[in-house]
C-alpha cells in the first residue's frame, strides 16, 4: 500500500509547512496550521469528446505567432465589459471575491440571465429552487442559463461534456471538491487542485470560466495566495450592506486595464447599472 503524503499548510495565507508549528512566519497568525492529505489516487483528466491528456505543445518563433485580438464575449452588463477590458475573454479565468452578502451571487447570476450564451450556473451554495426565486426577480424570461447544484469537480465535467455550454459560473471555488485530494472542501490543496483543473478546461476548450472566491476578514481572498496568480483576472465587489451602491474594480487583469470602475446600485429587482456616477454624487451633494 502506498504511503499517504501529508504536508502542512496555514488556513489563512496558504504557506506551506514541511511540519506543524504555532505560528506561521508569513502572516504571523498562530494556530491556523493545519495538516492536510495530498494526492490519494491517480490523477485522471476529463475527457470532453477529444484525447487533450497526450497532447504536446512545440515552440513557435514569435513571428509565427497569431497576434490578432484575443476574442472577447461581450456582456449586457456595460460596466462589467468596462472593468474586464471590452468583454469577457475565451478560454480566461475570472476570480470575483467580496464580502458575504455583497451581492457577488446576484451580479454573476444577473449576467448569467442576460447574456445571449449558454451558460451552466454551478452553485455548491444554494438549491436550485433558492436561484430560481433570486433569477425571478432579475429576469424570469431567459432560457439560456441552466444551474446546477454540484460541488465534485468530476461530476462538474461529466455535465459540461453532456451540456456544451459556451460560460461557466462557479459559485464557489471554496465549496468544491476532487476525488484525488484527500482534504475537505475549501481547504487550500482542494481549492489549488480545483482551480488547476478549471484552468485546465478553460485554456484547452476555450470556454471562459468565472469563480466565486470568499474574502478573509482582512478583506483578501480566502485560500492560498497563489490563487490570484493562476488566474488571469481578479475582480473585487466591493460596498457598505447598509446602502445601496456597489463598486466593482480589477486588482489584476490580462487582458486590460485595472484603473477601470463599475458602479451598480442594488434593487430589489437586482443589481442597476449607473452609467453616470457624476450625475448621481451631484444629486446628493444637492440634498
């Protein structure tokens, strides 16, 4: 039988330990190092009706490559287009991260509902019927946006092969799982391996996939640092419950600039767009 490989990590910043200790030298909090399971079975790759696991990637010159514009989905949601660059890209990885109850849910499943694409929602959160009350609020009409309540990463894969959807939502990273780590969901080597897996899919099928990310109580996104390197945007929903606008920002993007905002008001009817917070700041100003 062969012998289960452990290692150590630290539940708030993600370092990795080769043994335990009280206090982890990145973040300096004590007692948040825990021992973790690693890889339990051999590692297999989804197969989505074409054999990626063998292929072999050659070096190109750089003249030889196609440098024409990446090609970009492009939203309903004007000010979320504005903040990813023009659009979402094909085959790119967005991390959204925001405090619970934001509206982070509402925001993606509102673009989910408006977009002319197919789109699978996969919600490890909430039932179907919990999005279905949510989506009847927003846009009761669409026939696009298909949701489904799953949190096995392998599972997640055999439904996106059945379905071919043209966008991915997670909702969230932290509640998925792989069979080939051994630890719980949202633990850091399961939220590492899961995102692997879903880069994976998004680079070689060209269909663009957007997590959910929960944020720590100091306002960074919970799990390993190197999350927000692996991916290729990272995008904060920021605001105060107690009122009613929203900002939307880029911490890091690929593909475009990360000086751009997004304003939204939240509705009961959802998440408003405001195209022009100038207008809106005077207003008040005035009262």
């Amino acid at each position: 039988m062969a012998k289960v490989k452990t290692t150590f990590f630290c539940q708030n910043c993600g370092t990795q330990y080769s043994k335990w200790q009280g206090q982890c030298t990145a973040c300096k909090e004590w007692n948040t190092i825990a021992e973790e399971i690693l890889q339990k079975s051999e590692k297999k790759t989804y197969n989505l009706g074409s054999d990626t696991s063998n292929r072999v990637s050659k070096p190109l010159k750089i003249n030889e490559i196609d440098g024409s514009t990446e090609s970009r989905i492009q939203l309903k949601d004007h000010e979320f287009n504005r903040v990813l660059g023009g659009g979402l890209v094909n085959g790119s990885l967005v991390l959204l991260g925001g405090e619970p109850g934001i509206g982070k849910s509402t925001l993606l499943l509102q673009m989910a509902l408006s977009i002319n694409k197919k789109v699978l929602y996969v919600s490890g959160e909430e039932s179907q019927k919990q999005i279905k009350m949510r989506a009847d609020r927003i846009s009761p009409d669409s026939n696009n946006c298909y949701i489904l309540t799953e949190t096995k990463t392998q599972n997640i894969f055999k439904q996106i092969q059945d379905l071919a959807p043209e966008l991915l939502i997670i909702d969230s990273i932290q509640t998925l799982h792989t069979d080939y780590i051994e630890s719980s969901a949202g633990s850091i080597s399961q939220v590492k391996e899961c995102t692997a897996e879903l880069i994976k899919f998004a680079k070689e099928t060209s269909i663009p996939v957007i997590l959910i990310g929960h944020i720590t109580k100091d306002g960074n996104i919970a799990g390993p640092k190197i999350l927000e390197h692996m991916v290729d945007t990272v995008l904060q929903f920021e605001g105060d419950r107690n009122h009613v606008f929203r900002i939307l920002r880029a911490h890091k993007n690929r593909f475009g600039s990360t000086n751009e905002l997004g304003i939204y008001e939240m509705q009961g009817s959802g998440l408003r767009e405001v195209s022009n917070p100038s207008e809106l700041l005077i207003s008040q100003k005035d009262e």
